[in-house]
C-alpha cells in the first residue's frame, strides 16, 4: 500500500510529534508498505495567518503524487489532516489545543484577539467536518487525547499506543544519585517546577536536564533561577544529546522527571518504563497518567515544589523503593502490545508481515529447503486442482465438436456440415479443463438466462451448457462487427438444440446492448486480461444487465501464480500470453494479468460481492518443486497460486468506484458528449453543450474535476496553442447538460483557416477521448480568438 503520513511542521521545531511521524513511516516501510511524510508548515498567528493555514491545507490535493495513487492518507496533526484525499485515517496527536482545553483553561492565545471566538468555533466545524470524511475509526496517540475528542466534539476514538523513538536501545542499568529530566525545554514541561522542587530536597541529590530550548532566553531563565534557588551546582545542563548518551543517563537515574502540563502522550514515561526506572510526574500532566499510578510505577505529586520535593525525596533515600516501581512499569510496558506491528496493521486493516531483511530471508530458505520436494509439489497442486467434473454426455472437446454441426457451411460432398477447422479445434481442446470448470460454477449458480461476453464461433462452450443446464437461455456480445446468430443443431437426437444471438460491442467503452436486469449470470471467460482500458466500465455495465442477485463467473490468467513466480525468478516475464499479435489489434494479446485479489477488488467496486474466489490449473500440472516449497516457507494461500483465477460474485448494490491503485483518475466519469448548440454569426456567440452520459457526477472542482480542454491548431495543421482549461460552472449529474460559451468572428475564422480542439477533459488525468466515450468538436477559429478564450480562461 502507497501511504501519506500527513503532519504539521513548525519550522526550526523538532519533537516528539516529529518523532512520532518518523517512526511510524519507518514502520510502515518495515512492514512492506511505501510510505513517505508529507509535511504542511504552520504558523498560527496572526489571526489571519491561521486562517490561511487552515484554507491552505484544505486545498491540498493529497489523493495521488505523480499521476500515481496514494492509496491512504494518515492524518497527524492539525491542520496538516484537513488535506484532501479518498482514503482518510486519522490517529491524532493533538488538534489545535488554543481552541479546546487551553480556551477553557484561559491560557489561549485566542482570547487575546477580537476574532478568537470566530477563529475557535471555526477550528472545531473543520474538524467536526473532517474527521466525519473518515469511513474508519479515529485513533487517538493517548486517551488524554481521545478524552478531549470526546469531551468537546462528543466523537469517539481510540488511543493507539505505539513505541518511543528509541524503544529498542533502552536498557536497565543502576539506581544513580540523580534524577534525569529529558525533553525539550519550554514552559509547558514546567523545568522551573522541577528547580524550586530540588531546592527543597536533600543537598545531595543532583538533577540532570537534557534537552534545547525551543527559545534561547527561557534557558537563560532557569539558569537565572537556579542560580536563585543556590542549585546551580547540582544541576547539569546537558543540552542536545545524541542517543547513546539519553540511553546512558536513562539506565542510570535513580528515577526520572517529567511533569508537564496536561500532556498529550510524553515518550519520556514510556522511555523509563523500558529503562526500568520510576517516573516522578504530578496530578495535572495528561499522558504520563495512563501509565503511572502513585506508588505503583512511580510517584504522582500535586503539581507545587514542596509535594514535588517529597517524591524527589522518598526515591533518592529508598532504593529498594525505586528498584520496585521501575520493575513495575517495565513489566506494565511489556503487558500492553506497544508495538508498530500492532500500529500498522490496526492503521492499514492489513496483516502486519516485515519486508524481508538478511536475517528474515536465510530463516525462509533455510525453512524452503527444510520441506521435502515430493511434499511441497503435492499440496501445491492438491491445493490447485480443478473442481469435480460436472456430469456431461462428452468426455472431449472432440465428442463436443462431433456432436453439433458448428459450421454454417456443408462438407465438400454435401453429405452434413463441414468439420471445425483442425488448428481452432486442436486450441478449443487445450482448454477443456478450463471449461469444465467454469461449467461446475454456472451449474452451482443455476442460471436461466446467461450472456457469454467475448464469445465467439464454434459456440463449443454454449453446447456444454446446453446439455448441463437445458432450460437456460443463452445470449451473447462479441467483437463483430455485425451481429450473428445461429441455430445450433445436434447430430445426435439425445443432445438439444439450442439457439444463440451474438451482439456487436466492445466492452470497454459501448453500452451493452440489452435491457437493465435482463440476466441471471452474466459470463466473462478469458476476457478480462484482454481489456486495454477501463474493466471498471464492463463489469459496471455486467452489473446493470444482471437482476439483483445474479451472479458473475470471471475467469482469467493469474499472473502471481507458482508458474508466473518462477518465471519472475528465472528473469521472465510472469505472463501466461505475452505474445505480441498484431492481426489481432490492440485486444489480440494479454495487456494485463491479474491476481485473484485484484479481480475480487475491482468487482467489489462494481457492486458484486465475493461467492467463491479461487484458482486451478487447468492447462498442464506441472509445479516447480523449488518454488512450490518457497511459497509453503512463506505461508502462502496455497489456494491462490493455481494459473488460472476463478471469481464468482453475486450482484449486491450498485457500482461505487474501483479499488485505489489501478486507476489514473476517475474511471467512472470519463463518458461524456459534446455538440455545438448555438453558433450565432452575428453575436459571434459560440456555444457548447456538454452532455454527462457517465454513471456518475461531474464535479466542477477538486480532484478529477470535469473541464473542457481546448486546444489550437493552425493552417497547417500544427497543434500551437495547449491545454487551456475551460472548468465547469457548476456539478453536472448522470444524464444532465452543461454549456460552454465562447466567443469566434466567424468571418475571421474561415480565412484564418485555424481550427479550434475542444475535448472533455478530467483534471490532472487527461482527455475523455482516450477512453473511446466521448467525442471531440472541431471549429474554424482564429488564432486571436483562441488566445482570447485563453485569456477568459485564466
């Protein structure tokens, strides 16, 4: 999966939140996933400074980079997770506190402005909206977090706890005489606190602060006050540290300090968990609650320097005491699966499997060769097998053949119908098990009336199910050009006769000819790697011809099969057909293969749900013993490695969209129709009516808006002038017209002999025309005209 870890950036600022995106996009490239973070900077003041902020990041079109889809969007901060996309996740580190707890707190920097209140109630209605886009649930890093979501946006989440930075270096080491206070240095740790706390405690005890200030001159003020309080000797300022050195001074504290105000998470309490040290925090610090109970894990205080000075006290002079809570709050740690395996896959809704490292792939050849070669073919192709055969009179596809007169043309001698032709009958014959399978699942559907898409004379296939299912009536659509039917008659009175009408279409970009809710089953048999465009279009119009509850039977080639993998590993291409056919045109090869996965997806989009996913080999059984045992070691579904992919989905709802991925743009809208409505000589008003013949809306902004693009093209046939975009004025639903109105001297037009383009157009994708569902419109136009037009434009 392609993810966006999406995050606010303060320039020059570097904390926990940074943190906190870093590793999760290291987690999720550890778990097999492409991940990157995508920052937005943020500065929230003045007033109108935040408000851009806020409009800008709404304006962020996150929903792919490149033309290539970004298949998640993983909402951090705000207001960086107002950014735009399909696929939105949110796990929330903090909204923007100045307009929740630190306005009712009095501390927001809201109250301080005539707008504030207008700002405040603005933040919390672009959340409220924001967070409703969401089709999952909302994480929160905390329950501190998620208390606050609940208490003033009354929405439910769920804290998602995950690992500090430095999780795996941290160890347990000795009980030191200092405490150590590790964090960036600002007045929301409350470090003053800290230094009035160690002034009322034993002189002996030492405090070691690591961290920068975010300002410069509030460390110049603790030092002031230390030097006040008489601690600036037991005091050490470490400032920036690299890592081997927090992982030093955490083993070897006697206890840690940490006592922010109503903090969101704090690595720091995790982080001395897993030093195996107790944490000293006080009553009013947010997240080090959810970890720390008083005298369980640490010490909890009122947050004033003489009931912090005790705790500092009650540590430094029992040991034991600080031996016991530290061992408390690792084993709590260890208790409560904070894992990034476990943030992924609750993120993703995908199992969690680590990308193969050096150590991970000599376990896996190690387990290969552990699985005995004769083992390792057999449940492979136990595991593949095609299904019973279905009980039919013919044990071939010559007794097939033999039975029917196919061909429309008498013998030689007039004596009965020709004979197939030997080189069409020796390929029908190669996909005999093939067919025997596909006809075990339309007998399990029970169809009573069938389209066959891409069938195709001999109907040798139409003839088996004539005598599985002798009721049914079949139908079918083929390349044509002309329709064909054909009253197929048997030379053997104990087989039926059947009738069967081919209609002319290509599948990619026509409208099937038949009536809404005509079928029972709708057949696309070796079809779908043929389709060079848009398999979102056919299987939406498979849906519109089938009755509610109808079923879909696809088979295909699987490209991720064993035999497809161990030609990727022998350096060959995977397909099952890669030949190239050019009497055949652009549908004579195989323009893309699936795996079974895929197909199951983009049938989903199209409103069927799963009946029965498979594969099978159906063409020879040979498995590799070396790749079959490969796939065991990685615990493979076997049953998703046969050649050949079998899908069977039942007709549930209407067409939505394709699953993100597979698509450039928005499939589903690229149909559309253009014609020129009014051409007035005398105004020079030009007007263009666009027709929506697509399923679905237009929209008129956005991602994948609709537009018109126009284009110049001069006397000489030259493209000059480019992609002006015309945009719609408003949205334009399924069946609806819009307008266009543009401006020519048409007695100008027809010397200068320019010829102005006009084409729907999908923003950031391309030109309905590409799809074969849409037309173009061509008009004599000068080139000072369209430049004109460019300039209405713009």
């Amino acid at each position: 999966m392609r993810v966006g870890v999406v995050r606010t950036q303060v320039p020059f600022v570097t904390g926990g939140a940074e943190r906190h995106a870093a590793g999760l996009v290291n987690a999720l490239r550890q778990y097999g996933h492409e991940a990157c973070e995508i920052t937005l900077p943020f500065k929230w003041y003045p007033i109108e400074t935040l408000t851009d902020s806020i409009l800008s990041a709404k304006l962020t079109d996150l929903s792919q980079a490149e033309g290539v889809p970004i298949d998640m969007m993983i909402g951090l901060k705000f207001p960086a997770y107002l950014a735009r996309h399909p696929n939105p996740v949110f796990w929330l580190i903090h909204q923007h506190r100045q307009a929740y707890d630190m306005w009712d707190a009095g501390t927001s920097d809201l109250l301080d402005v005539p707008e504030g209140m207008m700002a405040r109630d603005m933040i919390r209605a672009e959340d409220r909206a924001t967070f409703a886009r969401s089709k999952r649930p909302i994480y929160a890093n905390s329950q501190n977090v998620a208390g606050r979501l609940k208490k003033y946006l009354g929405l439910q989440s769920t804290p998602l706890y995950h690992p500090p930075p430095i999780a795996d270096r941290l160890t347990q080491g000795d009980f030191g005489d200092y405490l150590f206070a590790p964090g960036r240095l600002n007045p929301s740790k409350r470090v003053d606190l800290m230094l009035r706390a160690l002034a009322k405690a034993p002189s002996s005890l030492r405090l070691v602060i690591a961290g920068v200030p975010e300002n410069p001159a509030y460390l110049d003020e603790l030092r002031g006050l230390a030097t006040a309080l008489g601690v600036s000797g037991r005091v050490d300022w470490l400032g920036g540290v690299d890592n081997d050195t927090m992982v030093r001074y955490y083993a070897q504290a006697r206890a840690i300090v940490f006592t922010p105000q109503d903090e969101d998470l704090g690595y720091i309490t995790l982080e001395a968990m897993l030093s195996g040290k107790p944490v000293i925090t006080t009553t009013d610090a947010g997240g080090p609650l959810e970890f720390v109970s008083d005298q369980r894990e640490g010490l909890i205080a009122s947050p004033d320097a003489e009931a912090l000075s005790q705790a500092f006290s009650a540590l430094y002079e029992d040991k034991g005491l600080a031996e016991t809570l530290g061992q408390a709050g690792l084993k709590r740690y260890q208790d409560m699966n904070i894992s990034w395996e476990h943030v992924v896959e609750t993120l993703t809704g995908e199992t969690a499997k680590p990308a193969p490292g050096p150590a991970q792939i000599e376990a896996l050849e190690e387990k290969a060769a552990a699985t005995p070669a004769e083992e390792a073919v057999a449940r492979v192709q136990a595991a593949v097998a095609p299904p019973p055969t279905p009980h039919l009179p013919f044990n071939s596809i010559t007794d097939v053949l033999s039975a029917y007169a196919f061909d429309t043309m008498p013998a030689k001698d007039g004596a009965g119908p020709a004979p197939v032709e030997p080189g069409l009958a020796q390929y029908l014959g190669t996909h005999w098990t093939r067919y025997l399978t596909t006809l075990h699942h339309v007998i399990d559907c029970a169809p009573q009336s069938i389209l066959d898409v891409g069938v195709f004379p001999p109907l040798a296939f139409e003839a088996m199910v004539a005598n599985a299912l002798p009721e049914a009536k079949m139908s079918g659509i083929w390349e044509g050009p002309n329709p064909y039917a054909q009253s197929v008659k048997s030379l053997n009175p104990a087989y039926p006769d059947f009738d069967i009408e081919l209609r002319p279409a290509n599948i990619e970009r026509d409208v099937m000819p038949y009536e809404d809710a005509e079928f029972d089953m709708v057949l696309g048999m070796e079809i779908f790697e043929h389709l060079a465009l848009d398999p979102h279009f056919f299987l939406s119009q498979a849906a519109r011809v089938l009755r509610p509850g109808g079923h879909i039977i696809l088979t295909t080639p699987n490209v991720g099969s064993h035999r497809g993998v161990q030609k990727m590993l022998d350096g060959r291409s995977p397909y099952s057909f890669g030949l190239f056919v050019p009497t055949g045109g652009v549908y004579g090869r195989h323009n893309r293969e699936y795996t079974p996965r895929e197909v199951e997806a983009l049938a989903h989009g199209a409103g069927f749900e799963t009946h029965y996913l498979g594969t099978a080999d159906v063409y020879e059984d040979y498995v590799d013993p070396a790749t079959a045992a490969l796939m065991i070691a990685r615990d493979d579904d076997l049953s998703l490695r046969g050649e050949t992919i079998v899908f069977v989905g039942r007709k549930v709802g209407a067409p939505t969209s394709p699953p993100a991925g597979l698509y450039h743009g928005d499939p589903a809208r690229l149909s559309g129709k253009l014609r020129l409505s009014k051409d007035e000589a005398a105004t020079g008003l030009t007007q263009i009516t666009a027709q929506n013949t697509s399923s679905a809306w237009w929209p008129a902004s956005g991602a994948h808006a609709t537009a018109l693009l126009a284009e110049w093209i001069n006397e000489k046939g030259y493209l000059v002038h480019t992609n002006v975009i015309l945009p719609l004025s408003e949205a334009v639903a399924p069946g609806g017209e819009t307008t266009f109105n543009l401006r020519r001297n048409l007695s100008e037009a027809k010397t200068a002999k320019g010829m102005l383009r006009l084409q729907l157009f999908q923003t950031g994708v391309g030109a309905f025309t590409g799809t074969g569902r849409a037309n173009m419109q061509m008009l004599p136009c000068s080139e000072a005209d369209f430049l004109a037009l460019a300039k209405q434009a713009l």
